[in-house]
C-alpha cells in the first residue's frame, strides 16, 4: 500500500506540477494578449476617430458640392439671359427717322392719296427680310386705307428711304397708323 499512496503521491504531484505549469502558461499568454488587445483597442479606437473625421470632410464637400451646383445653375440662367439680350440686340429692329404721312387732296381728277415718307433704319445687327410697313387710315371710326408698303430687305445697321404715295377714295382722313414688321416701329398722326 505504501507503493500505491507513493504512486498516489507521485501522480499528486505531478497533476499538481501540470497545474502550475498550465497556470504558469495562462498569465503568461494572459500578459502577453493584453498589450496586444490594447494595441487592437487603440487601433480601433483611432481609426473610429480618422472615420468620424472624414465623414466630417465628406459633409463639408457635400456643402461646397451643393452651394456650388446652386451657384453653377444661377450662373447659367445670368448667361442665358445675357445671350437672350444679345440676340434681341442682334435681331433686326427697325426705327423711322423722320417718317411722315400727310394726306393730300390735289384737285380733281387727281385722285387722293396717303403720302407716307421718310427713311427706315434697321439698329439691329441681323438682316430684316420682307420688312413691311403697315398703313391704316380713318374718316373718323370708319377704316378707309388698311394696305403695306413693302421696303424689302434692310440689312442690319443700313437704312433705306421710304417715298410711297397710297391713293385711295373718299373723304379726308382724320388719322393714319404706321406699323412694322419686323418690329420698331409704331406712329400714329391726326389731321
């Protein structure tokens, strides 16, 4: 019996020996993983921070992103106005420098006439193509001349004279109209 409490012993203290070198081996692997896990924690920690800082940049860029599209459309609707305003200043415009009419009565058996007179200047830029006056004439309410007077093609920044004698019947006239096409031009006189 002494042999098997000796073996008993001897496996006593051997388990006993195995504990401690197990234990032993714990603390160590534990004192080893902690600086380890703390380096992890830091890392995380400081790359939690670099997230948070960027997303931050990205909101920023966001901002200037969006004032700029803003800014970008507004400066687009100012160049597209200016290019409305060069094409309005482009298109042809006619203007009259001393355009009269006077309504003639000669004696009989010549016939009454709307004497329409004058220069008609195109300012625009652009050629006015079949530029045409239009000419009305009254006897009071009553319309007694509606007709055109065709001064053809006006190019931009020229002028061309205007001489037109437009007969017409009946009693004088109280007023006359004077219109073109193009645009630019709209007088009205009264006898």
């Amino acid at each position: 019996m002494n042999e098997k409490k000796a073996a008993i012993r001897n496996v006593a203290i051997a388990l006993g020996i195995i504990c401690i070198v197990l234990a032993v081996g714990i603390v160590g692997a534990i004192a080893v993983c902690i600086p380890m896990i703390n380096d992890k924690d830091s890392e995380i920690s400081s790359q939690a921070s670099q997230i948070s800082s960027l997303q931050a940049q990205n909101n920023q860029l966001q901002t200037w992103l969006d004032g700029n599209v803003s800014q970008n459309a507004n400066l687009r609707g100012q160049a597209d106005s200016l290019q409305n305003q060069v094409n309005s200043l482009e298109a042809p415009k006619l203007v009259e420098v001393n355009l009269t009419a006077d309504d003639n009565r000669p004696p009989p058996p010549q016939q009454t006439y709307l004497h329409v007179y004058g220069y008609v200047c195109n300012v625009g830029t652009d050629t006015a193509y079949n530029a045409i006056l239009y000419v009305e004439a009254f006897n009071g309410a009553v319309l007694t001349l509606n007709t055109t007077i065709s001064l053809g093609t006006i190019n931009g920044g020229s002028y061309t004279s205007v001489n037109s004698q437009v007969v017409y019947p009946g009693f004088p006239l109280t007023a006359w109209h004077v219109w073109s096409s193009p645009t630019g031009i709209n007088h009205s006189w009264s006898s």
